[in-house]
C-alpha cells in the first residue's frame, strides 16, 4: 500500500489506543471483558457507524455460513460487528501495525477470537494460501491504494465464483489541483481519487459486474459536517478524555475532511459489485 509509515500523515491513524480512554471513562479497564456494544461508538472509523455495516450485510446477504474478507479492516470494528451479528468468520487484514495489534485485543476480549482472524499485512501481496471468500469488504481504505488494477485483480481472485465485492470510498467530484492533491495525501493519504463515474468503469474493466451504485457524496458531506461541530462543541470533555494533544489531531483532520466534502472536492460512492464469470 505503498508505505506503512507515510499513512500515518493522517491525523486519525495516530494515537488509536485513545479508544483505551474512552472504555476508562465508561467504568472500562484495559483488561475488562468487553461486548461489542461497549465499543461500537469508537471503533467505527467509517461514516455512519453500524448503519454502514448494517447495509452491507443486507445487501451481501451476510449470515453464519459466510466467510468474509475484510480489507483495511483498521482497529477491526467493522469485523467483530458483522461476526456478532451474522456469526460470519471474517478475515480482516489491516496494513500498520499498531492498529491490527489493538484489533487483536479487542476482539479477543468482545469473545470474537473463533470469528474474526486478524492479519497484519499488505493486501497487494499478502499470501491468503490458496484461501476464497464468499464477499471482499471495505470501508474508507481502498482510496490509499494507488494500482487500483493490480488491487481489483487481487481481490477477484480472492473471490468465490458467485463472490461479492462491497466497498465505501472515497472519490472526486471536480478535477483537482496538483496542489490540491497533495494537500489531500498529507491529510487523508488520498492516493487513488477516481470520479464516481471512473470508479465504476475501473471495476468494470478489471473482472466485476456492478449490482448497484451509490453517490454519498451528499451524505458524507452533511455527516462530516455535523462530526466537526460535535467534536468541537464537546472541546473541555474531550480535552479531559484525551490530552490536548489528541483533540487537536483529530479536530485538524475532522476540519480538512468537512471542508473538503462541504466545498464539493470530494464525493463517495457505496458500491456491490459481482465476480465477472464471463
């Protein structure tokens, strides 16, 4: 994915055991066991939360029998969600480090160990040893890869003959700047930022039917917005939570996002695509 150590430019991917400060301040300890209700507020690092994951398991038809591939899978809240609620066995594979090794403890004190395996590697050219999944899941990731080709094609292997592809991702709605562009890589490591039209063609081009499309862009906007009010009117308890330093993180990052969305530079698009037999 190009790099574990220039992702972290983003603001988000850093400090991400503060999840640790939020459990304490619900009565938590950093041993206590957990359920997947304890964390769903702070382990969602994609917008809308469960409603998110919610919708791809409709659409995907998750249940007990599915075995799933989570891609960029981060601290692993989309992972453990869909294990508990489908009972699913989900594979979530998460490039840095830090991040898959909290995935880790958290799922094995939600209970989840026997559900979800987390993985610490590259998607591009991890070894799943011969191993199919029924869908490929991803939320908020792909846009850090840059060879979307080589991407597309890996996961097409990585699927069975009737297998899925679900995916909430980034994209442009105008034609940015060279400038423009490498403000949003420091920011958000944008590296791959198609239109929402380009999205669809590149996966119809490399081994997918699209079922359906979706343009977030309004959504995201209007989400991303209220998120950076929230968090900003909760300044004194976030500060307390967290340290000065964290809030000013992540208001940083919030504040890029909002604007970026709220002046029409980036979109999203919710996509289900289907392994092309043909």
């Amino acid at each position: 994915m190009n790099g574990s150590l220039n992702i972290k430019s983003m603001n988000l991917y850093n400090n991400v055991d503060r999840i640790f400060n939020e459990l304490n301040e619900i009565g938590k300890s950093d041993s206590d066991n957990l359920s997947i209700k304890d964390l769903t507020k702070f382990d969602q690092f994609h917008y809308h939360g469960t409603d998110a994951i919610d919708i791809a398991i409709d659409l995907l038809e998750i249940n007990s029998n599915s075995k799933i591939l989570d891609v960029g899978s981060g601290i692993g809240g989309p992972a453990r969600y869909i294990a508990s609620k489908t009972g699913a066995k989900v594979t979530a594979i998460e490039l840095q480090s830090d991040q898959n090794n909290l995935a880790s403890n958290l799922t094995n004190r939600c209970g989840l160990a026997t559900k979800v395996n987390h993985l610490c590697g590259d998607i591009l050219d991890y070894d799943f040893k011969g191993q199919k999944f029924d869908a490929v899941v991803s939320w908020l990731t792909l846009y850090h890869i840059t060879n979307h080709k080589i991407l597309l094609t890996k996961l097409n292997d990585l699927l069975n003959l009737n297998g899925f592809f679900y995916t909430e991702d980034i994209t442009s709605r105008v034609d940015l700047s060279d400038a423009e562009l490498k403000d949003i890589e420091k920011e958000i490591y944008g590296k791959h930022l198609p239109s929402f039209d380009k999205y669809i063609s590149n996966l119809e081009h490399n081994g997918f039917s699209v079922v359906s499309s979706e343009d977030m862009s309004n959504s995201w906007t209007e989400f991303t917005k209220t998120r950076i009010k929230t968090y900003n009117s909760e300044k004194d308890r976030n500060i307390r939570v967290h340290g000065k330093e964290v809030f000013e993180s992540l208001s940083s990052f919030y504040n890029f996002v909002g604007q970026n969305f709220s002046n029409g530079k980036l979109g999203g698009i919710r996509i289900v695509a289907k392994k092309d037999l043909n």
